[in-house]
C-alpha cells in the first residue's frame, strides 16, 4: 500500500474478516454436531412427583 494508514486499515479489516468467517465456520460446525447429536423427540417427562 502507499499510504501507511490504509495498509493499518487493510489489516485491521482482515483480521476482523477472518475472526468473523471463522466464528461463522465454527458455529455451523456446531449446529451441524448437535443436529446429529439431539434427540428426534423430546423425552417425556415422569408425572408422578416425588415425596
């Protein structure tokens, strides 16, 4: 770059692309488990209370 302050800015912008996109990667990576992971149906519950 030319100027020093927009190389900054360029490297600035990168890193917060590559934080977000990452944080985007990681999170479907996520969904992605524990869609597998869950369970179809929610498991009932006993509706007998304890003493």
């Amino acid at each position: 770059m030319r100027s020093r302050p927009m190389g900054g800015a360029a490297v600035i912008g990168l890193l917060f692309n590559f934080a977000f996109y990452g944080m985007v990667f990681t999170a479907s990576l996520e969904f992605s488990n524990s869609a597998v992971t869950a369970p179809s149906a929610p498991v009932p519950r006993c509706s007998r209370r304890r003493r």
